[in-house]
C-alpha cells in the first residue's frame, strides 16, 4: 500500500513510510544516470544491477578526479607559452 | 533557493577561489604537493556547490578539516577564514534538484560537526520488497563510496547517491574542460 506522506519532518522517533513506487522511481532515475544501463534500453534491470553499476560508476568518477588532477598538476607546471589565454590560466591557478 | 549559477559554474567558481587561497605557497611547490591542492580544491569545491543540503556534502568538507586529518590546514586554507564559510550544521530545508522532499535531520552541535554523529534520515518502517533486495554487500559498497554513506539508509541512500553522482559529473566535466584548455594553451 502506498502510503505517501506529504510530511517529512522527523517528529520524535517518527519513521517515515516508504513506498515502492518512491523507490522504484528513484532506482530509475539512477539508471537514468548510469552511462552502460541508459544504453540498454531494455526496462528489465534488477535493483542489484543498479546498484552494482552505480559503484562501478563511481569509483570510475572518483578516479576520473583523480587521473586529472595529475594531468592539470604536470600541465599547470608546464605553462609557458605567453599568450593571453596562458596568462589568464596562469594567473587564476597558480 | 537555487542560485542562477549552474552547478558547474558554482563548481568553478568555488574551486578557482580555494586555488588562489593558496596561491602564496604555491610558487615552489611539487607536482605532487600541487596535485593535492588541486584534487582537495576541487573536492571541497564540489561540495561547497551544494551549500550544505546534502549529507554527504557535509560530509566531504567536516572530513577535510577533521582533527587528525593530515591535510586538515591545507583544507582549512582552502575553505577560507571561517566567516566566509558556508554552515555546516544548516538543517537541509532547501529543495534539492530532484526531489523537494529533504530528510529532517538532526542539527548537530557544533563540536559534533567533526565528530561524525550527524544522523541521516530512520530505516523505513517496513521495507518494502524492493528495499529488501538492496541489501547486502552492493548496499555496503555503496555505502562506503559515498562520503557519510555509512549513515545513510534505504531512500536517503538514494538519493544522495543520486545527488553525489550529478555533482561528480560536473566536477569531471569541469576539469576535463580546463585540462584540454591548458593543453591548447601550451601547444600554442
């Protein structure tokens, strides 16, 4: 039973009645997000794999993050061109 | 209230300021010094874009300046002179992107900030089917991805996930987009 409450104040020890269509509406709009899952336009795909997806797309982020910020520190040491344009990157970041 | 700014140019902007921050040490510094500057910056900039909303941004910046945190003065000169920070014990009434329903959390005290005993949103009083399935190691994995994720349960989970991705997105976006300008700049 859905059981949508407008409220989402926590009063004291309130819980909060969760639906399945409030979960299934946000697991797929974490599909939504997911590069491989989005690709695959079939509608069937398990929670788990949402999940299993989304942890893989994150650690990808996260070393995303961290593969650029190796290549701006070696790019920003670098710089040396005079143009307008390295000056303006020049002087906004380092 | 959402700012006019997209959430990328808040990115930027926040993470431009915290550069400059710490401009004055930065003259002799080493590449892999100046890598961590980068990376924190971004990552208290990304954060920061969210103005205290979301658990987990809180999460990120409380963590940066945690006492016994290595990098805690580096993130302290980044963040700026503690007027100019954003609170972080705001109680989260904004709407967020994608979902006007925010979680009532508890506001911790000050001090507890650090600590770690912000509380996230209560479990659900009967887990419906679907949450059912989202348990086990993947909800752990999860968990441990997500800044503050231990804390976090069933819907909340979610959507902070949801929330995390989107900001990952555009911080990714954004450094992409610089490093390919410095890239042009230098083969010029």
């Amino acid at each position: 039973m859905s059981s949508r409450r407008p409220s989402s104040r926590q009063s004291s020890g309130g819980v909060s009645r969760i639906s399945d269509d409030q979960i299934i509406a946000l697991v797929s709009k974490l599909r939504h997000l997911l590069p491989e899952i989005r690709d695959n336009r079939s509608d069937k795909v398990s929670a788990s794999k949402v999940l299993q997806e989304t942890c893989n797309y994150i650690r990808s982020l996260h070393k995303e993050v961290e593969d650029l910020s190796d290549r701006l520190s070696q790019l920003l040491a670098t710089i040396e061109a005079e143009s307008a344009e390295a000056a303006i990157i020049r002087s906004l970041l380092m | 209230m959402r700012s006019p700014f997209s959430l990328k140019q808040e990115f930027l902007k926040n993470w431009i300021l915290g550069l400059q921050r710490c401009r004055s040490s930065k003259k002799n510094m080493s590449i892999f010094e100046r890598k961590k500057v980068i990376k924190l910056s971004a990552d208290v900039a990304v954060a920061s874009a969210r103005n205290g909303i979301t658990c987990w941004s809180r999460a990120l910046i409380a963590d940066a300046v945690k006492e016994g945190n290595a990098d805690k003065h580096l993130a302290e000169k980044i963040l700026g002179p503690a007027s100019e920070r954003q609170p972080t014990e705001k109680v989260p009434v904004g709407a967020m992107a994608y979902n006007k329903r925010i979680r009532s959390k508890k506001i911790p005290k000050r001090s507890s900030v650090i600590r770690r005993t912000i509380k996230c949103a209560p479990q659900a009083a009967r887990p419906s089917s679907i949450v059912k399935r989202l348990v086990g190691k993947r909800r752990q994995i999860l968990r441990s991805l997500i800044p503050w994720g231990e804390f976090m349960n069933g819907v909340s989970l979610i959507e902070e996930t949801l929330d995390y991705i989107i900001l990952l997105r555009a911080q990714v976006d954004v450094m992409r987009s610089l490093a390919s300008a410095s890239k042009l700049v230098n083969l010029n």
